[in-house]
C-alpha cells in the first residue's frame, strides 16, 4: 500500500493531509516527509489522518517521535480526522490523553474496531 502526504501552509500552520494506510511499510516514509518540518521552533502543526483507514503500532510510533520532538521545540501539534478505528488505538494507548485529538465529522461508520 501507497501513503500520500500533502503539506498545505495556512495562516501559520503547517498542515499534512495523510492519505494511505500506515504501517511498517509506509511508516518510514511518513516519517521522513515529517522530519522536514519537526525541528521548528514554535512550529504549529496539524495532522489529517481523514483519509487514513488503517494504522498499526509503527504509525503510532512516528506520531509520538513527531509530537515529542514538536513539543520540546515549543510547538503545538493537532491530529484531525481521525476515524472510530484509529481513535480506539489512540484510547488504548493513552495518547488521547496526551495529544490534541479531533474525531472525523460524517464517514465515520466503522461500526468494529
């Protein structure tokens, strides 16, 4: 499986729209497309993970590297999109907790995790 990562800058937010599934195949390369923004000071990023279906733990992995490197430079990051499936692994995790996490408006019909 492909991953597409879109970077769209607004009003001083950078804002990846990930499409794809995110696994140990994908991972590395989401991770580099991230890589180029993490080391900001102040950076203010967001996250679509919309069009995202499927994430294992490797995913989790680059969002958490991403969201501690972020933070420890000052900066904010928000996860959008995110759909029933996605969140429970958030839930499970604790990262809900953690992280700015923002559920999918509509085509969220997941109804098993």
């Amino acid at each position: 499986m492909n991953i597409q990562v879109q970077l769209l800058e607004e009003n001083s937010v950078r804002r990846f729209k990930i499409v794809g599934e995110i696994d140990a195949f994908t991972a590395p390369i989401l991770k580099e497309r991230l890589a180029s923004a993490e080391k900001e000071q102040g950076l203010k990023a967001e996250l679509d993970l919309s069009d995202v279906d499927y994430m294992d733990s490797t995913g989790l992995g680059v969002f958490v590297g991403f969201y501690k490197t972020i933070k420890s430079n000052g900066g904010q990051l928000k996860i959008t999109g995110v759909n029933r499936r996605l969140k429970r692994l958030f839930e499970i995790t604790g990262l809900d907790e953690v992280m700015d996490i923002e559920t999918g408006e509509g085509g969220d019909n997941d109804a098993t995790v």
